[in-house]
C-alpha cells in the first residue's frame, strides 16, 4: 500500500467522530493491505512501531523534527517555530508550510508503508555517535518526498501526536469486519488478543489463515497474557453466594502486577500493562532463575516491597520507589521485593487456561519451591462467611489492602473482568468507598484564585468496554495541590484537541476538550443518578435518560497521573453500575 493511500485513510479517520464509521474506514483499509504489511498498519495505527511488550520509543524530539523539517522545506527556524506556534502542532504546521512553499519538492519518490516504517523504526532503534544526525537526514529524506498530507503523518507518527482514537477494540473490530463481513466475530479475535497481547499478529493471522486460524492461536512464552481481573463485592456472604457456597479467599498484596516469562535461563516480566519491567526488577529475576526448577513456565504474582527483618510487606508508596530507571542496584538493598504468586497459565508447553483453578494452584506450588523470595499467595479454603470474615480482617491487619476471593472451578479468564475473581478491599468498609480510575477528556479554565494557573479542573469519563466508547461520569474540580495543577495544564494542553474526540458521548462541552490518554485516581463519597453524565445512561421508568456521576469527586495520590494505566484500564461503566447497586444495599441495610 502506498503510504499516499494511507495517509488518505488517516484524513478520513482524523473527520468522524462516529466509532462505527471509524471501525468501516479501517476495515477497507486493513482489505488492501498485503501480508506482511497488515501488522505494520496496525502499529502505526495507533502510533506504534511494535505491540508494547517489545516497548520500542521513537526517542525524536520536537528539536530533531523541526532541523528535519528545515532541511526537507527549505524554511528557517524563525519561519518553522512561528508554524508551529500558530498550529500548536508540528504535523500540522508542517502540511501548511508544504502547501505554501514555492520551493519545487525534492523528490517525486513515492514511498509505501513499509518503506515508512522501516524507515522509523530504523530512526527509533539506532544509537550511538551521530545518530542524531542520521535521524535528521531519514526524516528530512521521507518529509521531502511527500505531498502535504503525507507529511503531516510523517511527522506526527514518531512525535506520538497521531491522535487518531483508534483503540484496540476498534482496531479487533474492524478485522472481524474485514475478514467475515461481520463485526461480531470480534468475539472470537478478543480471546485470540487476550493470550498473544498483540494485534499486528493477529492481523497478519487472520489475513493469511481467516478467523478460524485466530481461534487455534495458544499461549506463548515471552508474549504476555492479559490479566484476569477482579469484580468486587462488599461482604464475604454475597461473595461465597456468587461463589457457589465455597472458595478459596487469598490475601490482597498491593504492589507491582508481575507475570513471569521462564525458558532456561532467559526470564523476562510484565508488567499489569504488559510493558516489560524486567530490568528494573533483577531480584525477582534471579530468584526466578536460581530456584524455578520448571524449564518453560508462566506464571504470575504481586511483587511488593518487603522488610526481611520484621517479616512485613510494605506499602505501596514504599514499592512504586523501586519504579526506577537508574540507581536500581542501591534500592534493591533498601527495598528488596518479595514476589507473591497467585496463579500459573502455562507449564513445559502446556497451556493451562482452561485448568480449573485447584488444578493451576497445585502446578503452581509445586512450582516455585525452595526460594525466599517467591512464595505462593497466603490463602484459605472456605464455605463459612465467619472465617472468610476472619481471614479478611487479619490481612487488613497485617496491612494489607484486602482480599481476592477465587471461584474453585474457574479457568484463567485472561483480559476480562469477571465473577471468578472478586476483591473486598479495606475501603469498602466504613465511609471510604473505592477509589475509581478516571480518563481525562476535557479540561476548564481556571477562574478566581486559579486564574494565574489556567487550570480550573477536568472532565473525567470511564470506559465502557462493550460500547468502546468513554462516557463522561464527573466534572473535577478539587484535591490537587499546586504542583499537581501545573503539571496538568502542561501535559494537557500538549494534547488539546479542536472538538469533542471520537470515542467520547459527552452532553457537556469543557472549555478544552483533550484526546484521552491520562487516567486519574479518584474517590467521592457516592454514586448518584445523573441526567449530565453518560456514563451507563439509560432510559428511566419515568420516560427521561440518566447516567450516574459523582458525589464529591476529589483526587487521590501524588502523581497525579497514573502511569501504569492506560484509557482503556480506567474503571469500566459495568464497575460503576456494580457499585452503585452495591451502594444501595448498604444504605438499606443501615437503615
Ligand atoms: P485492583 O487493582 O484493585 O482491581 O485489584 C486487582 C489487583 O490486585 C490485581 O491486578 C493484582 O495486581 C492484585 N493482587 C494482589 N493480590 C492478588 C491475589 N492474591 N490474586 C489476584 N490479584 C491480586
């Protein structure tokens, strides 16, 4: 495919906000691409160059891009930068300064997608003395032989400002589409996705093989399975009801997400969203390298911080400082991590999905004997709401954050949020409520006293999963601290975008709508119906629609944002609805 053509498509995108056309223009698109091409389609998509457990960066700075810019348009610095300042974008300001030169373009050369993409990843992956320069000449080179629109996504793809709201969901659904003519065959690409993690090979597999090759995909080592995860109830009785009237209850340890990757000696991690943390945790590593026996193994656990001397597990304001680049060696003396296994999904070439969830905990004791830094997750075996009770409140004691209770028979349910897991937190008691993860979509001017910082609070939505689509649930206006503010006027207005995002049902209109990348942590104190939000909006009883919002929103943590989080691990609408029904048995049952 001619990236002419692609850069087409890109336009058409970059027009609708309707999710379903989107999901009609890729799918046309994804038709005309040739094997071997289909996957690099898809990472470039959505900005990539590799699915994120390879975790490729561009590394090109704003400063590269305009010497490349200068060199491919014959424009000085002065006349480039007043561009961009104008534009607020250099892909943007670059297509303008094109269109206007009168300069006769360089080059008629017309390049395809993959040239394009060998091109970048070439520019991403190279190092060393005078790569900078060689960055420059490649992107000047590509820039010069391009006609305005193409050299927009030129420049935008590796400055991360494509922007297309082009989700995995959107992306699942547009090959089921291509491949069968139905959307909804994206179900059986979804598990596909859930075991390999990544989309440009299951692109390339449907292309070649069609949807009945995606279903005979199996678990593979050093590709990441998504994370079974946990609904959430409030009492040990409706856990042990939903649960069939026994279960095994594990402690709750709050710390890093690790799944473990062993073949011989080479052991790599990932982390809860996929993204390899393997070097920043050398001591899991090599506990895992001295003492797991198994050859070919994945499996996966809590990694969090550990006092050795008083045998206690730390918080997690502790943990998140082994989050570091440099000086890893050091901390780890400090901090040594403790990995606490809580499952095992593949075993000397067998899958064990489908395992019943004794059958996985047993492979999985068995597993990682005779070490001290990994041991299984504490647990018990219950059908008594007393002692499940019990074994709660002595975790919460020992500070932990709760428990996870585990239905006996299920399989590993990777990518989904489902009733086989189900968390009871210490903040469901009392008057805190769970917090909630929030994704950014617009932004306010600051008024009064916040004037002088432009910032005067965020439209925040969750993602409902089923819809593909956020859906906004509170205006945030409070709970940020001075730093926090600025640091959030800067990194949003680097992502302000002219009208409202596609993806995003919203009925209000912030002063600056932002493509949704940052998540947030929040809590509030209640749950309310809405006629604002639509977040789980639905017709009501008495003819007009609701959605719920919140009570009292604040935000929680340090960071503002959550790193470790992407828009689509916000808080699904399903949660909210959860909650909220939960929210009222409680009242009832206090009244
Ligand atoms: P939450 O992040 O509140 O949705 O809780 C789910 C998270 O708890 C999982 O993603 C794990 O990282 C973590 N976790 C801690 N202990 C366990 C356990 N025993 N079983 C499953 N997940 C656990």
């Amino acid at each position: 495919m001619l990236f002419k053509t692609l850069s087409d498509y890109y336009e058409k995108l970059s027009k609708t906000q309707s999710r379903i056309e989107m999901v009609n223009i890729l799918s046309e698109m994804f038709k005309q691409a040739a094997k071997g091409e289909i996957s690099k389609l898809i990472y470039m998509t959505q900005g990539q160059l590799a699915p994120n457990f390879i975790g490729i960066e561009f590394g090109v700075a704003d400063k590269i891009m305009e010497e490349a810019i200068m060199i491919a348009t014959g424009y000085n610095k002065e006349e480039v930068e007043s561009e961009y300042h104008k534009q607020g974008d250099l892909g943007e300001a670059t297509e303008n300064l094109i269109k206007s030169s009168k300069l006769a373009r360089m080059s008629s050369k017309k390049y395809d997608v993959s040239d394009v993409y060998g091109s970048m990843y070439k520019i991403a992956t190279i190092s060393g003395k005078g790569s900078k320069e060689i960055k420059i000449r490649m992107l000047a080179e590509l820039i010069a032989a391009s006609d305005p629109i193409e050299a927009k996504y030129i420049v935008k793809y590796p400055l991360n400002s494509l922007r297309l709201g082009v989700g995995d969901e959107t992306i699942l659904e547009a090959l089921s589409l291509m491949s069968t003519s139905e959307r909804s065959n994206k179900s059986i690409l979804d598990r596909s996705y859930n075991i390999c993690s990544d989309l440009g090979e299951i692109g390339e597999i449907v292309l070649e093989g069609g949807i009945e090759a995606a279903k005979n995909m199996k678990v593979s080592l050093f590709k990441p399975i998504r994370p079974a995860l946990a609904e959430r109830l409030p009492t040990a009785s409706e856990i042990l009801n939903k649960m069939g009237g026994k279960c095994a209850v594990e402690q709750k340890y709050d710390g890093f997400r690790c799944q473990v990757h062993k073949d011989g000696n080479k052991v790599k991690l990932y982390s809860r969203r996929l993204e390899e943390t393997t070097s920043m945790m050398p001591d899991i590593v090599k506990a895992v390298q001295d003492s797991i026996k198994a050859e070919k193994v994945i499996f996966e656990g809590e990694a969090l911080a550990y006092n050795e001397s008083t045998e206690e597990f730390l918080p997690f304001q502790e943990t998140i400082q082994r989050k570091r680049k440099y000086g890893i060696n050091e901390k780890i003396k400090e901090l040594p991590l403790h990995l606490m296994a809580f499952d095992i999904m593949y075993l000397e070439g067998e899958d064990l999905l489908n395992k019943p969830y004794e059958t996985r905990r047993e492979l999985l004791e068995k597993a990682i004997t005779g070490s001290d830094v990994i041991s299984p997750s504490t647990r018990i075996i219950t059908d008594s709401p007393k002692e499940f009770e019990e074994f709660f409140e002595n975790s919460v004691e020992n500070g932990l954050e709760g428990i996870v209770a585990k239905d006996l028979r299920s399989h590993y349910i990777a990518g989904a949020r489902k009733f086989s897991w189900i968390k009871m937190k210490r903040s469901y008691r009392g008057e805190l409520s769970d917090t909630l993860d929030l994704v950014i979509i617009g932004y306010y001017r600051g008024k009064g006293s916040r004037a002088e910082l432009q910032f005067g609070g965020l439209l925040c939505a969750v993602y409902n999963k089923k819809r593909d689509m956020f859906e906004t649930i509170t205006k945030l206006g409070t709970g940020f601290t001075e730093d926090q503010m600025r640091k959030l006027q800067e990194l949003l207005t680097k992502i302000k975008v002219d009208s409202k995002p596609a993806r995003v049902d919203s009925l209000i209109e912030p002063d600056f709508w932002v493509y949704p990348k940052y998540v947030v942590t929040v809590k509030a104190d209640e749950i309310t119906e809405s006629p604002m939000h639509t977040c789980g909006r639905s017709m009501q009883p008495d003819g007009t629609e609701a959605g719920y919002a919140l009570r009292f929103p604040r935000l929680v943590g340090e960071e503002a944002i959550r790193a470790d989080k992407s828009p689509e691990d916000a808080t699904d609408t399903s949660e909210v609805i959860e909650m909220f029904s939960q929210q009222k048995k409680v009242s009832l049952s206090n009244k």
